[in-house]
C-alpha cells in the first residue's frame, strides 16, 4: 500500500486543510501531512487526532531554507507519493526541488482551484510572476499525476498550460456523511428567512453582491437575516457596508468557526455569491448533506455541484438582481411545499460529494499510479 506525503503551506482552517483532515482520518492507505510554512487550528486538531503530522514551520518567518529542504527530502525517502496541495509559489518552488532530490519518488499535484492569469499572476515584481509561471508550466510536465477537484478545474489548466491528459483525473471533494432524518421545514409569510455564507472573506467570493441583495430585499419588506461565518482580508470592508446600510441587526459576523453545523441547522438557504471561476465550493456540499438548499452564480464547479430547481437555484445573472431572483425562487419553493423535495435531492447529492467516495477513488488513482496503468514511469523504491 502507497505511503503519501502531502504538502501543504499552513494548517488554519480551510477547505483544503479539512479535507486533508478528513482523509488523514479515513484513508486505509498511510498519510503524513507536512505543514511547511505554518501551523494553526487544524494543525493542532490533527495533532490531537494522533495523525501522522510534521511541521516545518519557523516562528515568525515563512521562508524556505537549507534545512527545510534537507528534512522534506529526508522525509520524502520514507514515502511513495509526494502530493502538494497548494499552488502558491513557496510550495511550488519546494515541489519543484522535491522533484530533482527524490527522483525515484512519484508526484502528484492537486488543483484545489480554478486557474486564472489575472489571480494568479498578481506580484508587484514581474520577474516573480514569471518565476511562478515557470514553476507551475515545469511541474505540471514532469509530475506522474495530476489531480483536480472538478471538470471546470481541468478544462481552466488545460486552456492554458500544456501536459499530458492520461495522467489527469477528476476527484471531487468529499465530506463525512451522517445520514440522519431530515427535520420537517417550517417557513412562513411570518418568520423570518434564513440565509447563511460560509467561507473566506476576499473580494472574489462575492459576499459584497449578497449583502447589496439583503439590502434590497429588506427595503422591499423582505423579513430576511444573513449570518456569514468565515475569516479574511475583505472583512472589514464587509462590515463597513452592513454598518452603513443599517443591516447591522439583518447581517450577523461569526468569524471562523470550526463547528459549522448549527448554522446549517438554523439555516433555510446556503448562498455562496462566489464571482470567481470557482472550483467546487466544499461548504456547500457541507450545506447539501444538513439538507440546506443552495444557491450559486453560475461559475466554475459551482453547476457540477447545484443543479437549478433541484437541489438549490443557479443564478444566471452575475448581479445582485440575479442573486435576488434565486433567493425570491428559494423561498417560493418553501411557501408552496417543494422545499421536502429540493431538501431530498440535497442529501442525495452529498452522498454523492462523500469523503468516502473521495478516498476510494483517491486509493485506485495511487495504486494505478504505482502500478504504472496510464503512465510511463518505472520508479523504484528503497
């Protein structure tokens, strides 16, 4: 059985850190996850959960040195697979060096991202940017695999860069399942409605255009509340337009938090405003499996995920009008009783997105890859 060494920059809570989490936790197949440039909460959680954790991480400095490379390719010598995880240019220069030190090693890389030149490419210093673009182009050549997290994921590396598609599959993001009863819902002309945003707070995820659609509906007589969970730079901007649009009593900050279920559980619609190309978008899967409809642009994986009328509303028009004409078609399904039907194809949907379903198929990649099925490579192990 394949032994893997995942890379990852830094153990806060994120999507990719939780999904490594939760394979770590599962996975038959031995992981050791290597936190290069800092720790944090799933870190410390990992830790506790006796998985098989390293951390390279210096206080205070997020440089790459001597001594960091000599333990990642000492620790690479005692695995089979080397997978990153993040395409950002310190982990991909470290890949990039694993590569020419542990020959006898396959890589893997993980798209967890859509790729776009103008997100990617964005250091003041040209010369970096070439620099990063030049990582990217040579290790996606020279690895063994290639792994994205969605079609729409593929189809935006491979409209830009060149490689060989035999070594590229699709496995999506998964999350645990816990297959429990669903609750009956209860929304009416006189309770207030629901809605909630999980996920980082950047400009790019679009939760400006959803406060803009709370606003607009609340002036329209709309009883509607907004809780947003998450962290980021943008945060303060966020605030600032509640507080001026006089929502601070509608729109409620919760910050990073780790147990997310009890949003979902208050929750009578999941928006993710993301205005990216958006991958997958994992929370709102997480919001499939509690039952929690969700409504998306149509961007990026978002359409692999929620199928419009189905299981949530896809809102064609990147707009807050859009936005506001999904949310009206959310709570119309509600008030005419199809909501138990949206709420069903949810959970199937996320049985569909499960962890377990991931690992299986992150398990026959490995052991295809060690096999040598779809690739030329004949590498051997000490």
């Amino acid at each position: 059985m394949a032994k893997i060494l995942n890379l990852l920059y830094a153990g806060e809570i994120g999507g990719i850190e939780v999904l490594c989490e939760n394979i770590g936790l599962r996975a038959e197949y031995p992981n050791t996850f290597c936190f290069i440039f800092g720790e944090g909460k799933i870190y410390d959680e990992m830790i506790a959960k006796h998985l098989n954790v390293i951390s390279l991480a210096e206080q205070g400095k997020k440089k790459l040195t001597l001594r960091k490379i000599r333990e990642l390719a000492e620790e690479a010598e005692k695995n089979d697979i080397i997978v990153t995880h993040h395409a950002n240019i310190s982990l991909q220069l470290v890949y990039f060096l694993l590569r020419h030190i542990a020959r006898n090693r396959y890589f893997v890389m993980v798209a967890h991202s859509c790729f776009d030149k103008g997100v990617y490419f964005t250091y003041s210093d040209r010369w970096k940017n070439r620099l990063f673009e030049w990582l990217l182009k040579s290790n996606l050549k020279n690895s063994d695999g290639i792994l994205f997290v969605s079609e729409a994921g593929r189809q935006s590396y491979t409209q830009y860069f060149n490689f060989d598609m035999r070594k590229t599959r699709v496995i999506y993001n998964g999350v645990p399942i816990r297959n429990r009863p669903l609750e009956p819902p209860i929304v009416s002309k006189n309770t207030v409605f629901h809605l909630l945003y999980i996920g980082r707070l950047v400009e790019g995820k679009g939760v400006q255009v959803l406060i803009d659609a709370i606003r607009q509906m609340v002036d329209q007589g709309e009883d509607i509340m907004l809780t947003i969970v998450g962290e980021g730079g943008y945060r303060n901007n966020l605030e600032k337009q509640v507080k001026e649009d006089g929502l601070s009593k509608r729109i409620l900050f919760e910050g990073p938090q780790r147990n997310i279920r009890k949003y979902f559980e208050q929750a009578d619609g999941f928006v993710y405003p993301s205005i990216l190309q958006e991958v997958f978008g994992i929370s709102i899967v997480e919001a499939m499996e509690a039952g929690v409809p969700c409504i998306g642009f149509r961007v990026g994986g978002i359409p692999e995920i929620i199928k419009d009328g189905v299981n949530g509303f896809i809102a064609e028009d990147i707009s807050v009008q859009g936005l506001i004409y999904a949310i009206s078609k959310l709570q119309k399904a509600y008030r005419c009783g199809e909501i138990i039907q949206i709420r069903e194809a949810c959970v199937k949907t996320a049985n569909k997105f499960s962890i377990n379903n991931t690992i299986i198929e992150l398990t026959q990649f490995y052991d295809e890859l060690i096999k040598g099925i779809n690739n030329d490579t004949n590498k051997k192990f000490n």
